[in-house]
C-alpha cells in the first residue's frame, strides 16, 4: 500500500488509524532559491525525504504521509520575489486545523517534518501551544537537524544546510535536474559567514530580510553540487527522520514524577 495520503482510499486511511500509523505532515515553502534554482525547493525536498523516510519505517511501524502544506513563513525572502508568505497567525491557524482533523479520524502521532528554516518558531510555538490540550502526541523536526552529523561528512564547503547552496542544489540536481540552471554556478557563490542575519549581541535574536546578507538569495557554493551527492544527501535525511520515527522514546508518554504531594497538600491529577 502506498504511504501518500492522497493516493489512499478512505477505507484505507480508516484502517491505518486502527493500526495506530503514523501521520507524518510535512510543512515548507514556496519562496525564491537563488537564480538557478526554482521556488519548489523546499516544498519538493521536504516531500521526497518524507516520502522515503515513510518507506523505510513502514516494515517496523505503518507511517502515511499528507501532502505538503507549502505555504510557510517566508517574509525574510519577499526582497527578491518570487516568493509566497503567510503571516503567523495563518500558519498556526492552518497547522492546526489540519492536525485536528488528522486526529478526529484516530490517529495519534503525528511528526510535523519541516523542510524550511523561517518556520521552525512558529512550529514549535504551534506545537507548545497545542500539545496539551490535543489528543495526539505532536512531535517537530527539520530532516537538516535530525541528519546534521551525517551531512556535514559529505558537504565539502559547509558545515550544514544553508540556502540554495551545495546540498539544496545537489539534491534538486537529483530530483529535478531540468529545473536547475549550472551555466553559472562557479559564479554565483555567497559566503553565509558575513554579516549576522538573525542574531543581536552573544545570544539575542533580531529579524532581517534575507537581503543582509546575500546579494542573489542564496547561501553557500552551489558550484560543488552534483546530483550523485544530491541523492546521498535525500537518503541521510530520509534515514534521520525515519529513526527518528522509530524511537520509542519518540512517542512515549511523558514521565510523571511527582509524588502524592507537596507540603501536605496533594498535587491536581
């Protein structure tokens, strides 16, 4: 049976609610890559890595993926266009009535994978928001995090993901080869470790558009991709989010450990 939720049958869902599956909810953008990338990128990679990582888990635990929720956070993009934006409170509006409805048809885990970085707040802020008071265990993870170590063996000029950059682009040569513009990639290069762009003083944090820090939108070297890195990278991400998956610790109740009470005064159960 296939693991995209809208290729199932209803009957089909209904069943994996029953063998307590889980959903998995991918959530991206639609926003400017660059001048040799398209505005996909995230929405396309953050479906595929689902997709294989639902694949890979299936064996041990049923996993079904929804289709992506492509409109993210993406203001810091909107100088160079191309670029879709929700504000916050839509996001989390959004990301909430779909999680609702996921749950009113019994299933209860669900794993919002994230494949961009302007969304991960709002995720979590989502996620302390809503956690206590839904049925279902609610877990956050970005596949670039989850898969931080195993990335920073292939990349060659980063220490991770960045924007438009040697791994993003290695992976669309991958997937989606026609899309991708390589005449100038050796020329195209922005170096990420300029100007601070989110960050004040030791540990603050400051909002800027992507501008102060790239002249084109990208981030990196995009001249060191190549679809054969392209696919290592999809396969270490997919891997990372389906361990991930397969934890139990994932999905674990929390622990309780407060006794009877305080003080002589018992605690609220």
């Amino acid at each position: 049976m296939d693991v995209a939720w809208e290729k199932l049958k209803a009957q089909e869902l209904r069943a994996l609610a029953e063998q307590n599956a889980v959903v998995i909810l991918p959530v991206a953008s639609i926003e400017q890559h660059g001048p040799h990338l398209p505005t996909m990128v995230d929405t396309r990679l953050g479906q595929e890595i689902a997709l294989r990582a639902a694949r890979k888990a299936s064996d041990t635990r049923p996993v079904v993926v929804t289709p992506v929720v492509w409109s993210g956070l993406s203001e810091h993009h909107m100088p160079f266009g191309g670029t879709l934006t929700l504000s916050h409170d839509t996001f989390r509006a959004v990301l909430r009535d779909l999680v609702t409805a996921i749950t009113r048809h019994g299933f209860r885990d669900i794993l919002i994978s994230n494949s961009h970085g302007g969304n991960i707040i709002a995720c979590q802020q989502f996620i302390d928001e809503f956690a206590p008071e839904s049925e279902a265990t609610l877990v956050f993870a970005c596949y670039p995090m989850e898969a931080t170590d195993a990335y920073r063996e292939v990349l060659e000029d980063q220490e991770g993901m960045q924007h438009a950059c040697e791994a993003e682009t290695s992976m669309m040569m991958a997937l989606e080869a026609d899309l991708v513009d390589d005449t100038e990639l050796g020329q195209i290069a922005q170096n990420a470790g300029g100007p601070k762009f989110l960050k004040a003083g030791q540990a603050g944090y400051r909002w800027r558009p992507f501008a102060h820090v790239t002249a084109n939108g990208l981030a990196g070297n995009p001249a060191r991709a190549n679809a054969e890195k392209g696919e290592r990278l999809i396969e270490i991400g997919a891997e990372a989010i389906a361990a991930l998956i397969l934890d139990p610790e994932t999905w674990a109740p929390p622990r309780d450990l407060r006794g009877e009470g305080t003080g002589g005064v018992p605690f609220r159960r």
